[in-house]
C-alpha cells in the first residue's frame, strides 16, 4: 500500500498556518536565537540574543500573521570578532517558551539528530506541541559542523550514512508519537527497549517535520519524511524545474507530496539606493575572519554547499551566508516573492540584520503588495 499523501496527512493539521489556503506564499522568520542571526557582521542593529528580544520577534511576527519561527541548532560559534552564532538558545525549550507567548504561529525546534536520543527528542517534541495547542513542528538536520559534534565526544559519520541515521531516528520518533503499545528496535544506530513516550502529541498523525536536506541523500530524506522540504533557489530560471523535480520524485518514489519553502534575507528600503547602503553597511562591518571559517568548515564537512561555495564570496556570506539577498524596494521584494511562488515555493523564510525594524517594514510596506497580488489574505 503506498504511504499516505502529505496533504492526507494534514488532515489532522488543518489547523496549522503552513495549511491555511488563504495565505498563498507562507512567511517565516528564521535564525532568531542564534547570535548575529544570518549577518556575519558587526553593522549597527537593534538584534540581540536575549529572552525579551526573541520573544518580542517571535510576538511581532504573530502579530503580523506570519506563519512560522523557525530557529538554528547551533552548539558553538565560527570564530572570529563576532565569534558568529556562538550564543545561541537551546532550540525546544526556545520553542517552548515562545509556544506560550503566541497564538496563531507556528513555533519549530531544530534538531541535531546525532546528539538528542530519539525518546527525548519524541517526548520534548509531544510536549511543545501541547503548550503550543497543536502548533509545533520539527526541523530535522544531521550535523556538518564537525567541532560541534567532537564537543558531544562523538566523531562524524560520513556523509550519507548520517542520513541512515536520521531514518532510524525518525522511525523511533514517529513509533513513539503514535503507537498504542511499548516496542523495541534492535537496529544498525539505535536500539530501544519496550520504547513508549506518552502523551501523544496533539498533532495527528504527529507534529509536521522539516527538512533542508540538499545533497542527493539529503534531498531524498527530505522526499521521503518531512511535510516542509527546503529548497535554496539559486537562479530563478532554472529553480520552477528544479522544484518540479523534487516534488515529482518525492510524489513517484513515494508518493508524498511535502510543501516546498525556501530562505531569503531581505535588504527593503523606500529607495533602491537606500537599501544598497544598507547593504554596505553590513558588508563594511563584515567578520571577515568568521565569514572564512564559516566557508572553509562548509566545503569540507558538507557534502552539498561546494556548487554555492564555488561562486559564494565572501561578502555573499557575511549578508545571510549563502541565503539567497532579496535586496530593493517592496514592489521590487514583492516581485521577487511572487517569482517564487510562481516556480512552486509555498513559503519562504525571511531573514534580517535587524529583524525588529525589517519586520516592522516589511509588514507596513511588502505585506499589503502580497495581499494585492493575492499571495496573502
Ligand atoms: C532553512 C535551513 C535551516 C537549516 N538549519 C540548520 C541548523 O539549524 N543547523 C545545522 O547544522 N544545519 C542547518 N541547515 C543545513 C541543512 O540541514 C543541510 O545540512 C544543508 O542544507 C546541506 O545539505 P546536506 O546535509 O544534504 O548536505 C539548514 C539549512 C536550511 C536551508
């Protein structure tokens, strides 16, 4: 019998932003509990890593009817004057506590599967879900940042094998989250013993699960699992077939049909030349040090970032490392997002160098030329 669709599985999902109808392109913050965000630089910016002020992002962002925050598992920082990402929120109980703040969005977690055993993951996740009423998703991500995982006192796997274990994880996971009676697995990763984690989580059949997989492996994990597969749009003309692709060999394999989201750091201004200048500043108060290591660690330890860091600079990383720059005035940010939906994107994470003041004018000034355009109610 072959796997239930995606869209069947959101039955017990229709609740959730990320399947509202009447929001076309769904809208996210990403990188909100990490240090410096997705801006390798030292700029002028109200962002900072504090409890009030990931709260009052995550408060704004409901507020506008964005959909989602969704966080970076991060256990250490790149180095550098910044020392990059190098504070950052533990991202379940982040998500717990901003699952009590909000009302409508939805709050994720980012797992590192190698480091959280499965049964903590599954129990972590089934309790965020129920201070979130139903709201919580999971972003799932198989470690590439080797130091990150030395400091747990494991190596890395090769590549492709970390995704190996990321199947036998999120099997136990997903047996945990909705079987009745206790089991046992005895696998190649991880073996449980009379297994159980009660409660259930709200969600039905569980909590909507993420994933940026990029690699060929990654890609196929993501096809394979997660209801919300990221794919970074590089080149407009060639990202509709791309992700036609994707959704094809995600429904042909699998017969699943996951939403597909993708990341943009968003430079608006009223006026072009204002948002370049916005954009040199970040470029002039550039890390330049953390940036290199960001790159170097990347093109060693990730098998899918080397097309990216061929044609990446250094600049490209410090504004939003290798996240696509929607740069220029809101009609122009609006054009770009309709771009993307009409290649088959459903919803984008947005990031900022200065979330609190991007957010505020993105809402007053791109948000209603979505809603003209149709892609938000
Ligand atoms: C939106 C998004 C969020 C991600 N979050 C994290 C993260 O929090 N921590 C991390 O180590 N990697 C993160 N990644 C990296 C991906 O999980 C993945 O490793 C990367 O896209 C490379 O793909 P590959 O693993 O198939 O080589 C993220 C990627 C994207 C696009």
């Amino acid at each position: 019998m072959p796997a239930p669709l995606a869209t069947d599985l959101a039955e017990g999902r229709s609740h959730l932003a990320i399947y509202d109808d009447e929001n076309k392109l769904k809208l996210g913050t990403f990188a909100t509990n990490v240090s410096y965000g997705l801006s390798i630089s030292e700029a002028p910016t109200t962002y900072e890593v504090s409890w009030e002020h990931t709260r009052k992002l995550a408060r704004q962002s409901d507020a506008m009817g964005l959909d989602m925050v969704v966080p970076v598992s991060r256990w250490r920082g790149f180095g550098g004057a910044t020392n990059f990402n190098g504070e950052s929120f533990d991202t379940y109980t982040w998500a717990a506590g901003l699952a009590q703040v909000t009302e409508r969005i939805m709050v994720f977690a980012t797992s590192h599967v190698p480091v959280i055993h499965p049964i903590v993951a599954a129990k972590q996740a089934a309790t965020v879900d129920h201070i979130s009423n139903g709201r919580f998703g999971l972003n799932l991500v198989m470690g590439w940042f080797t130091p990150e995982l030395e400091m747990f006192g494991s190596s890395q796997r090769e590549h492709d094998e970390r995704y190996r274990v990321g199947d036998e994880w999120l099997h136990i996971v997903k047996r945990l989250w909705t079987e009745e009676d206790p089991f046992s697995v005895d696998g190649a990763f991880y073996s449980v013993k009379d297994a159980q984690s009660w409660p259930k989580p709200i969600q039905r059949p569980h909590p909507v699960i993420m994933n940026a997989g990029a690699s060929p492996a990654g890609s196929d994990f993501s096809a394979r699992h997660a209801d919300v597969s990221f794919i970074a749009v590089k080149d407009p003309a060639t990202a509709a077939e791309r992700i036609q692709r994707f959704k094809s060999d995600a429904f042909d394999k699998y017969h699943r049909n996951p939403l597909v989201f993708s990341g943009a750091y968003v430079v608006c201004a009223d006026t072009e030349e204002e948002a370049h200048d916005q954009l040199r500043s970040v470029v002039d108060g550039g890390d330049r040090e953390a940036a290199r290591n960001l790159m170097q660690v990347l093109g060693i330890q990730s098998g899918s970032f080397d097309e990216i860091l061929a044609q990446a600079t250094e600049d490209a990383f410090i504004t939003g490392w290798g996240t696509p720059v929607f740069l220029g005035t809101p009609e122009q940010i609006t054009d770009r997002l309709i771009g993307l939906e009409n290649a088959g994107i459903s919803g984008v994470t947005l990031g900022f160098h200065d979330y609190e003041r991007g957010l505020e004018h993105f809402g007053e000034s791109v948000l209603p030329l979505l809603r003209q355009a149709g892609l938000r109610a």
